[in-house]
C-alpha cells in the first residue's frame, strides 16, 4: 500500500503541488528518496529517522521508498522532512490512514522531533486554499500561514508528537491568528522624518513627485550634502500597502525566509545593498534562484548609494526590471519568474573626488571635466535613459543648518502623495486597468488619451524634443512626470509649467550625456 501526502516545490512566488508517495514493503531494510531531489532532501532520511526514535517509533525493518512525484520536477529545501516523517507514521499506523488527506504538509525536522521554521508558508497556504485544502505547517510559521484565508484550517505543531496527538484526539491544536510586525519596530521606523532636513527644498519636491507618481530618481551631490538622508526618508511619504500589494510583497519575502516570527508589515520594503553586490544578489539567483534584492523591493524603494561604484554590468542588469517591473533567472533545467516593480532612488558624486561642483575647487587627478566625465561614464546611457528624475543636490552651509526644523514634516507630505496616488488609482480603474497602480506604470499607449498637454504645453514639448533630442521612452517617461505634477495640484488638464517643471528634470542627464 502506497501512503500519499501533498506538499509543494517553489517555482519564483508559485508553489506548484508536489504528491509525496510513501511505500512500505517487503525486502531487505532500506530507505530510498526518488523523484529529482536535492541534497537536502536526500538528507531527510537521517533527520526523519532520528526525529521518529525521538518520538518514540521506530522505523519497520523493511524497504521504504519515497517518492517525490512529478518526478522530473527539481525539489530543494528542507520542507519535504515534515511530509515524509507523517506519511511513514500513516504507513506505520502511528496515526490514522486518512488523517492527511486534505492537506498540504510543510517543515524542516530537528533530531529531537521538533519542527523547525521553513520558507514560503505563505505562498504554500495560498496554493493550499486554492486547492481547498488545509495546511500541516511549523509553529512558528503558523501566524503568516493565517494570512492566505480566515477559512484555511490551519495546523501549527512544535513537534511531531503534538500532531500524532491532534489526529488522536488527546491534543487539540488552536488555530493560530494572523500577526502583524512588533509596534516598536514601527515606531523606530517612524522616527525618520522630513522635517529632520534642513535645506534641500529642491531636492524635497523632487522626493515627493517621485513618492506621488512611482517615478525613479537620481541624486548628485557633493559629499555630506543629505543625499542618503533624504532616501531613507522616503518610506516616511509613501502611503502603506494595500492589500493586493501585502500579499505580493509578503510572498516574495516569506520565499526569501525574509518574515519574522510570522508577523506582516504593511510598511513598504526599502532595500540598501552595498555597491560590492553581485549580480545574483540584486537580480536573483544562487543554487535555487532565490529573489534578489530588485525583488525584495518590490512595491517599495531600492536605494543604490555611491552608483558609479556599483559594476557597470551589474547596473545594466537592471534595465529589463526597470521596464517590465518582473526578473527572470534562468537556469539549465528551469526558468524562474519574480515580480520586481519598485521605485529606483540612487546617490552618487559627480566625480571620484566628489567635489567637482564646489566655487573654485581645483582637482588633483587632472582636468575637471576629464574626471567628472571619466566617473559618470560608468552609467549607461540606456540606464540613465530609464530615470525618470535626476536633480542636482547641492552642499548644506552653516547658515541652513543653524536655522530652526522646517514646518513641514513627513505627515504634511504624505498626505498629498496618498491623495496625488488615489487619483492615480481612480484613472485606471476607470480605464479597465486595475492592475496599474502609478503613473509610472501606466502604458505608453494610455499616455496620449490621460497625459495629453494644452496647446502651449504641446509646443513646449514639441521643442524641448527637438532640442534635448529626447529619445521616445525619454519622451514618454516626460509625460509620466508632467502627469504626476498635474496630480498634486489637484487638475486634469496638463500645462505648460508641468511639462517645464517635467523638462527641468532631464536637463541635467542631457549635461551628463553631453559630458560623457
């Protein structure tokens, strides 16, 4: 007699079902793993055994095989201990034959027969409601499992002597509750506000129209200028995640082993990696195709500090997320799809010095222009193409600093950001594309019916064309901007100071360019 457990393998945020099949049958003891599996399925063998004798069963002195069907499907991680380990107690009759059934079953054993935390609870109790099935999972996973459904019935055991018993009768297992991130994290995160900042008006506005409209943005800057500052301080404006999003976001972070304890935020991500990152580590990748930090972000900030320092092919990598919002890792045996839709902030000097904008400063590697360009050159051309927003952030003096906080702090902003993105999300409802969010997002051929300017603003743009010889993505992205400028003053038409204002963001990728 065969036993049957279903549990899941991982393709990207997708957990495609796997029917773990159990026999036990007559012939010389053995314990066999078929089905493609990697080495820490392999490994099983010996935590399931030792985890069964902590339990206080033995393993039949016969043949076991265990099948991991489909079988020419690749299965990786730690998950499969937990299935394995309840389909021998069925085989065994440590619990009853049916018990299972209707169930997905996930977890990573300990010798002592405890259940260890594994990845991707959530996106396997999505797939299990579904299927109309419930889920078998860790304690410790239990609460981010209670997200997918409040209909799921949920099984969140410390060890396997808690769900033999659960199956008996003798111990009933509550339903664990969904949770939410710890309220003082939160609050830490909230100490960062704009009102920390003093100066750098300029560079405010430009944080906010990024925040309203999803757009990317560049800051150049003289060293200690408050580049970094003003990026972390964007999460502060950007309203919280909608629901949809959560679960997007949650997917791919419980994927990552990213959640803690089981508890969700509604706090977009910001991710920071170093400039010493590798490609695999920003786009995804590694022995099983993790997600990448692009993916990370997702529906939140990726902030690359010091960006020439960053490989240049690294940095190209990102040209495709940038377009199409999702990154494909490819591998030999299989193909691997994440989501990648976030907002690109990026810092850097304008040459290695970092003090080429300064009155009268006198560079020590040579010509200014030389060095400036010999640095800027690292970036792209089609990357730069891709930013939406690039402004110039000049040094703080003493006499900005000495003056009092701003009056407006973070709250102030918000609030016309989330009313600027409502407008955002009522235009494409109503446009039959609710899966659009920002104007960053919106399609090109969408642009001509919701971003078309006034007489004057069309000229301007006629010109300005002509002039910064702006490519057709360029003009586009320009019509982007113009439109998230018309959402935060609250008009539907688009005017010729949006576009001027949209134009003067370009501007200085077009010196940049030239001077490259």
């Amino acid at each position: 007699m065969v036993q049957r457990v279903s549990t899941v393998a991982f393709e990207g945020i997708e957990a495609r079902a796997v029917d773990v099949q159990v026999q036990v049958a007559p012939g010389l003891p053995a314990f066999a793993i078929v089905g493609l599996p990697d080495k820490a399925v392999s490994e099983a063998r010996e935590r399931v055994r030792s985890a069964l004798i902590a339990s206080g069963l033995a393993l039949p002195a016969r043949r076991i095989t265990v099948n991991l069907a489909p079988a020419d499907l690749p299965k990786e991680g730690s998950h499969y201990d937990l299935p394995i380990a309840l389909g021998l107690m069925a085989a065994i009759g440590a619990i009853p034959p049916d018990a299972l059934s209707g169930f997905t079953v996930l977890g990573e054993l300990g010798l002592d027969g405890s259940i260890a935390p594994v990845a991707g609870v959530l996106p396997a109790a999505i797939g299990a409601n579904s299927r109309d099935e419930g889920l078998i999972c860790p304690a410790a996973c239990g609460s981010e499992a209670a997200w997918a459904s409040p209909d799921i019935q949920i099984i969140a055991a410390h060890s396997l002597i808690q769900i033999a018993n659960h199956f008996k009768g003798t111990q009933l297992l509550s339903r664990p509750q969904p949770k939410v991130q710890d309220q003082n994290e939160a609050r830490e995160e909230a100490l960062l506000d704009l009102r920390d900042i003093k100066g750098q008006e300029s560079a405010k506005r430009a944080l906010e129209i990024a925040a309203a409209g999803g757009h990317h943005l560049l800051m150049m800057g003289s060293p200690g200028a408050g580049k970094s500052m003003l990026a972390a301080r964007l999460p502060s404006i950007l309203p919280p995640l909608s629901p949809s999003e959560l679960l997007e976001v949650s997917m791919i972070a419980s994927v990552a082993g990213e959640i803690r304890d089981g508890a969700l935020t509604a706090r977009r991500p910001f991710r920071s990696p170093h400039h010493s990152a590798s490609m695999a580590a920003l786009t995804g990748g590694g022995m099983r195709a993790k997600p990448g930090e692009i993916s990370l972000a997702h529906q939140g900030v990726l902030f690359l500090d010091e960006l020439p320092e960053f490989d240049p092919r690294v940095l190209d990598s990102l040209r495709q997320p940038l377009e199409n919002g999702e990154v494909s890792v490819s591998r030999a045996n299989h193909r691997v799809t994440y989501p990648a839709r976030f907002m690109l902030v990026a810092a850097m000097n304008p040459c290695r010095c970092g003090h080429a904008y300064e009155p009268g400063y006198s560079c020590k590697r040579g010509r200014l222009d030389r060095c400036t360009a010999d640095y800027q050159m690292r970036i792209s051309g089609p990357l730069m193409d891709r930013i939406d927003l690039r402004i110039e952030v000049p040094a703080v003096t003493a006499a900005d600093l000495i003056l009092p906080p701003p009056a407006e702090g973070s709250a102030e902003v918000a609030a016309r950001v989330a009313a600027a993105r409502d407008i955002q999300l009522a235009r494409y409802a109503a446009a039959g594309m609710p899966q659009v969010r920002t104007n960053a997002e919106a399609p090109s051929s969408l642009l001509e019916t919701i971003a078309q300017p006034d007489a004057h603003g069309q000229k301007l743009l006629r010109e300005a064309a002509d002039t910064m010889h702006l490519t057709a993505r360029g003009y586009h992205r320009v019509l982007r901007v113009a439109r998230t400028l018309a959402d935060l003053d609250g008009t539907e038409t688009i005017g010729r100071l949006h576009l001027a204002e949209a134009l003067s963001y370009r501007a200085l990728a077009d010196d940049l360019r030239r001077a490259a």
